[in-house]
C-alpha cells in the first residue's frame, strides 16, 4: 500500500512578542520539534503558507482544515481549490466556526460583527452554505454534523486562562490583533451559548469514477 498524503491546513497566524529572548514558541517551531522528538521529521512538513494560495491538483488523500475557512474571504473557492487538490477517493475533512442558519435578530448580528472582528473573519458562513460550496466543489458529504456541545467550553476556559498574570504579561507587547482576539473570547462563549454561532464538522468525498 502507497503511503498516504494528507494536508492540514489551520488557524489565522497571530503575532504574539515575547518578552523572553530566544522565544521557541512559534507553531512551525513547536510543531518541527514535536516531530523530530517522535521520529517524524522526514515524513512530514510544515510550512507558514497563504491559504488562499492552495494550488496543488490530485496531490491528497486527505485535505484536513480545522478553523481555517472563516478567515478566508472567498470560502467557496478555497473549497473547490481544497477539492480539486484530492486524489479520487480522498477525502476532505473540515470543521468550521459557523453563523447561525436563518435570520438573526440585530444583537445577533452585533455579536456576529464583533466576533468576525475580534478573529479576524471576514464572515462566517452557515451550515447549509457550507454544505451547498462542498456539493458545488464535486464532493459528496459523508458528515455534516452541529458539535457546539462538545467544543464550546473551550471558551469558558480561555476566559479563565487569560487571567493568569503570565498570559496578562505576554499581552502588554502583544499585538493589537492579538489583543483583540483575546478580547473576544467572551464574545464567542456568548455566541455559542446564545445559539447566534455553532460548530460544524464536515467530511466529504471525492469519488472514484465509476470506470475505476
């Protein structure tokens, strides 16, 4: 059996200062350390990339995107690019902050804005545009689940760890995107407990012709 390929694509990068010398705290730092400590290093990559930039071509068994869409302006191209960068039979595996489906009333669109604001999204789509960008891009949904209930409390918990004086620290040389992205986590746990936003899990895949 071939060895399989996948992608994960994650996140907005934030730029945080530190106030230590020789920081050793970025992703791609961590993530190449953690590899290299449990034997991976040549199996695997990881690279500081523009999303939006995403051009490879039946490359992937696996694109795999975790919050990574709703900063992205076009989220439909990005998914048919996602698409098109699968192998047949590969799979797409995305989940996704999500804005309510059907009409909110003004305080939730107020909320929405000062999410999208705080978190640096352009917008934030619902569950059923997700659905209908991963039909359009030639995928067949597998999965389109709600998992608010079991990611939600991150939230809560974020709020408590933001008080920490270390964390209070880091802050005051922070950027003011990364200011204003801790400002928001109260506004996401009320978003999720209001039911204003959900979180969506998705799996689609991109079938074999039927020659094959």
């Amino acid at each position: 059996m071939r060895p399989r390929r996948i992608v994960h694509l994650a996140g907005a990068q934030l730029e945080v200062h530190s106030p230590w010398p020789h920081d050793q705290s970025s992703p791609i730092k961590i993530a190449t350390r953690c590899a290299r400590r449990h034997g991976l290093s040549g199996r695997v990559q990881f690279r500081l990339q523009d999303a939006n930039d995403l051009s490879n071509e039946n490359e992937f068994d696996c694109v795999w995107v975790i919050e990574c869409s709703e900063h992205l302006f076009d989220k439909a191209g990005f998914i048919s690019h996602a698409a098109a960068a699968l192998r047949p039979g590969g799979v797409l595996a995305l989940c996704a902050w999500l804005r309510a489906d059907g009409p909110l009333g003004n305080s939730g669109r107020l909320l929405i804005d000062r999410v999208c604001r705080g978190m640096l999204c352009p917008s934030l789509g619902t569950k059923s545009e997700y659905c209908k960008w991963i039909t359009a891009a030639g995928l067949s949904i597998r999965t389109a689940d709600d998992i608010t209930a079991a990611v939600s409390k991150t939230w809560h918990l974020g709020r408590k760890i933001v008080q920490k004086p270390i964390v209070q620290k880091i802050l005051m040389t922070a950027e003011s995107e990364t200011v204003a992205f801790v400002n928001s986590f109260n506004d996401m746990a009320e978003a999720y407990s209001g039911g204003v936003m959900s979180y969506g899990m998705f799996a689609a895949v991109k079938e074999r012709p039927r020659d094959e």
